[in-house]
C-alpha cells in the first residue's frame, strides 16, 4: 500500500485560547491510497506535483516474532536479569 501525503503549506499555529495547535491548510488532512508505487507516481505527474518517494522501512518487531509480555511468562526459559 503506497501513501500520498501533501507538504505542508502553511505554518501550524497554536490557538491562544485554548493552546491546541491549528492550521489553515486543508489539504494535511488529505491522503491518497494507492496499490502500487507506479500508480501513485503517475497520479502526482499527472496532477503536476512535486514528490519524493521514502521505500518504507522493515518491520522489525514482526520479524522477531517476540513481545514485551514475553518477558514475564512463567514458561519462560533462562534467567530474570532485573
């Protein structure tokens, strides 16, 4: 799954009132989905944007197959070190 986010055009700004962070600019709250890296790279040409493409990273977590719970089973093998 390939993701299109816009570049921010204007500033965040925080709200004096109630101090949250706002923005003018309606197009952060748009993102596009495509099946494919080609798909969305042809989408952005040819609505002639400028865009950069970030690979996304491995998974780590899922490939250890382990959890944060996994420390503390009573089956566990090996010595508790805290």
């Amino acid at each position: 799954m390939w993701r299109l986010d816009f570049e921010p055009e204007l500033p965040r700004s925080i709200e004096p009132l109630m101090g949250w962070t706002s923005s003018g600019d309606m197009r952060q709250q748009v993102r596009l989905n495509f099946s494919t890296k080609e798909e969305a790279i042809a989408y952005a040409e040819r609505s002639g944007l400028a865009y950069r493409v970030e690979e996304p990273k491995p998974n780590l977590a899922a490939r250890r197959g382990a959890s944060y719970s996994d420390n503390f089973k009573t089956s566990r093998i090996g010595l508790w070190t805290h």
